[in-house]
C-alpha cells in the first residue's frame, strides 16, 4: 500500500477513524528531516507485518487545521491513531523510537538483527552528517580517521561523530548494514558518501561541501 498523502482534511478524518492502526506523520517538504520519517515509514509500509497499518503522509501547513487541532510545533510529528483516538506521539526526529512505538502497536517482535538494524538507521540519522570513526573528532585514534576529520573540519559544515570503538555491535554491525567494510564512514541525511578515498575525490573535483550540505 506505500504511505498514502493525504490531501483533504474530510480525508484525513476518514483514514484515522478506521480500526486500523494508523500512523499519521506531520511534514512540510520545507524541513528536510522529514524525509528521515517517510523513508522508513515506506520500508515499513512494504513489510507483511505491516499490511494492516495506514501510514498517511499529512502536510501539516496545507492542513493548519488539524494541525492546531493536535498542537502540531513543528515537523516531522508522528501520531498513532485507532479508531480516531490517538494513542501515542512522537515529537520531532527519533527514528528509533518510531520503529518500535510501530513494532510495538502492531504486536511486531524484533529479532536482534533487526534490532540492530533500527539502532543504525537511527545513529546514522542522528546528525546531517555522521561520522564513523576510530575516537573522537577531538581525539582521533587512526591516522585515517585524523586525515578525515581535518578535511571535513575545512568545509566548516556541522557534522557528529561515534566512536565505533566504544562499541563492538556497531562497529562490526555497520559494515554489513551499508556493504562497506572499512571506516572510517561519512553519511549526509542518512545515505552513505563513503570513507577517507571517497572524500579526496570529492575535494579534488570541488564537490565535498555541496555533498555533505546536500
């Protein structure tokens, strides 16, 4: 069934008043962490566990209405409705908890595998740009890294890092999760750039910045 947008505000009290679990998630294609929220809402809504499950697409300043309504402040916000009654919400981006407070509706159970899964998705979307590393943007603990580190620190663009030494379940976990055995890794809003040879092509060809900024 995929996310369905809505578009009408007589729609939107239709879908939400079915017995089905519906999962209505407030956006604005201005706000770029929605697409954060959509992304996983469409891999979810692809799953069979999920068949049952409306995941509507509710543009919150379009429908400023029902927007006032639930006190939406900002974007993305995700409410879970039953029969027309909200039965939990999540404020801003924690894809995380999205994941589960779904799993969790629909009587999912999660192996670890996919446990470990919806805990990457959500470091790697913690931040614009993430960055995997041996130590600390500060503390580098491989010359890789350290390499790394300087060159994203010249483009002068927000980005946050995780030691994967500080945790073995990531650090082996990512490298099959993104098919990419080596760190250290980059990621912008989500998708993997690559490691330290990949961000030298992109210095040399004067692409780096417009990369990362997206």
């Amino acid at each position: 069934m995929g996310v369905v947008s809505v578009t009408t505000a007589d729609e939107y009290t239709k879908l939400i008043s079915s017995s089905r679990l519906s999962v209505a998630i407030f956006s604005a294609d201005s706000a770029e962490q929605c697409k954060q929220v959509a992304d996983v809402a469409a891999d979810l809504a692809g799953k069979p566990e999920y068949a049952d499950v409306q995941f509507l697409s509710v543009p919150a300043e379009e429908l400023s209405e029902i927007s006032l309504k639930h006190q939406i402040e900002a974007v993305p916000t995700v409410i879970f409705f039953r029969g027309g009654s909200a039965v939990d919400r999540i404020d801003g981006v924690d894809i995380a908890a999205f994941t589960a407070k779904c799993a969790k509706l629909v009587g999912v159970v999660a192996s670890d595998k996919e446990k470990l899964e919806e805990r990457l998705r959500a470091l790697i979307n913690r931040h614009p740009v993430m960055i995997f590393m041996k130590g600390t943007r500060d503390a580098p603990r491989c010359g890789f890294s350290k390499q790394l580190i300087a060159i994203v620190n010249e483009t002068g663009i927000s980005y946050d890092t995780f030691d994967i030494l500080t945790d073995e379940d990531v650090r082996q976990g990512l490298k099959t999760f993104s098919d990419w055995p080596t760190y250290p890794q980059v990621y912008a809003k989500g998708e993997l750039i690559g490691g330290l040879d990949i961000i030298k092509e992109l210095v040399a060809s004067g692409e780096l910045k417009e990369t990362l900024s997206g």
